[in-house]
C-alpha cells in the first residue's frame, strides 16, 4: 500500500516569497490534516479537511496561509507571503474517518525562511 | 482547553533493560489517546491506540501503554529495549464528545536513547 506523499522535501525561500506544499493521501482516506512541526515542539494541526470540506481551520494563519482540497484527493498548502518564524517541517498525514483512528504521516517538507 | 505533557525530554536506557516514556493529559471527558514515533528524517508513525475497553494496550514492535484515568496518564512501555527503539516519540490525545475543538493535540515528543 503507498503511503502519503509529499513535495517537494525541502524547501528554502525568503521571506515574504511565496511557497506550496502538495500531499496526496493514502488512497481511500477521506479525512486529511497539515500539521506544522517546528523544532523541539510536536506537531499542531494547521487544518483538517473531511473529503474536500474543511472540519477544523481553527489554528491556520489565515492572514497568510491557505489551503485546498479539490476533489477530495490532493491537497496543497500555501504560505503568502512567509515570514521567518514559518521555518518548520510541514506534515501531512490521512486517516480514514473517524475520532478514534490513527493518522498516516508523509515524510514531511522542511521549509527554511532566510 | 486540552493539553499534552510529556516531562521528559530524554529517556537513556541500556539495551535489555524495560523502558517507560511518560505521557499525562488534560481533555474533557475520555478521550481517544495515541502513541506515534518518528525516526531520523522519517514521518510520524503510528504505534499504538487506547479507545476503550482493557486499560493496558499492545501495539506495534513490542511496545505496549497503560491508560489510567485517575491519574490521566498513558504510559507508553517496552520490556526489553533495543538499540533499533532509538527515535521521538510523541504523545497525541483527541477528546471523545461531540461539540466543542475535537483537534488531535500531540506532546513535545520525547527523545529515547537506548545504549548498547
């Protein structure tokens, strides 16, 4: 079974440039979340979409990051323009529905803000 | 609010020896409670769940946690450790009731050493 995939892996931009992150979930999952990870902290949920409707945005910047879900499949997360304290590795994980079922993880893309 | 602490940032332990990684919440009601580990430039992966039921839960690689709910705890437990075990390892609660934030919240992580 494939996993979640992201790209790109690493991303180095200045700041206030523009930057998106693609994910395309484990096939069938219909829930899909983009968590931030920023170094020596865990993971905090940016946003969770259930097929393309967005559950929960409660924590996403929304000043400066955007995200979508068209279909219900691939999903892509933006930040416009960055800022330096937006370096982290930015994660993107499936799960099939429901409170009680464990996420699947990509490998992650860390972004640096220069 | 709910919360997730994991006290420790680093837990040593020599290889053959039991080890605990310590996990304490706070949520509303019972919650769903998570163990995932992350090794070196690698995602998150899952290890184990408590939904409901026997309050001592077995996951993947030997690795096992005990929910007790007096003390909101979930410790996640090996018998034998081994060197391999050497990652992150994070902590994720998620409340149980409808209404109100239902967001996955995931601790620090801590840092298992396991020597040789």
């Amino acid at each position: 079974e494939a996993g979640v995939a992201q790209s790109p892996r690493y991303k180095i931009i200045e700041k206030r440039q523009s930057v998106a992150f693609w994910c395309n979930p484990i096939s069938g999952h219909a829930t899909l979340y983009w968590y931030q990870q920023i170094l020596g902290q865990g993971p905090k949920l940016l946003i969770q979409f259930q097929n393309n409707g967005v559950v929960d945005d409660s924590q996403l910047p929304k000043d400066r990051f955007s995200a979508e879900r068209l279909k219900g499949v691939d999903s892509t997360l933006k930040i416009q323009p960055a800022k330096l304290e937006d370096s982290a590795v930015y994660l993107c994980a499936s799960s099939l529905r429901g409170r009680n079922t464990e996420a699947f993880f990509g490998q992650g893309t860390r972004l640096t803000v220069v | 609010a709910q919360s997730v602490a994991q006290p420790e940032d680093q837990v040593n332990v020599a290889e053959g020896n039991p080890l605990t990684v310590k996990c304490t919440y706070s949520v509303s009601g019972n919650p769903y409670l998570f163990w995932y580990v992350q090794y070196p430039n690698r995602g998150l992966q899952f290890l184990l769940k408590y939904i409901t039921g026997d309050n001592l839960v077995k996951g993947s690689y030997g690795f096992e946690a005990e929910f007790n709910k007096s003390q909101t705890s979930f410790h996640l437990k090996k018998p034998s450790a081994l060197v391999s075990d050497s990652a992150l390892y994070f902590c994720a609660v998620r409340p149980r009731a409808s209404g109100g934030s239902y967001i996955p919240t995931f601790g620090r992580g801590t840092s298992l050493i396991v020597h040789p």
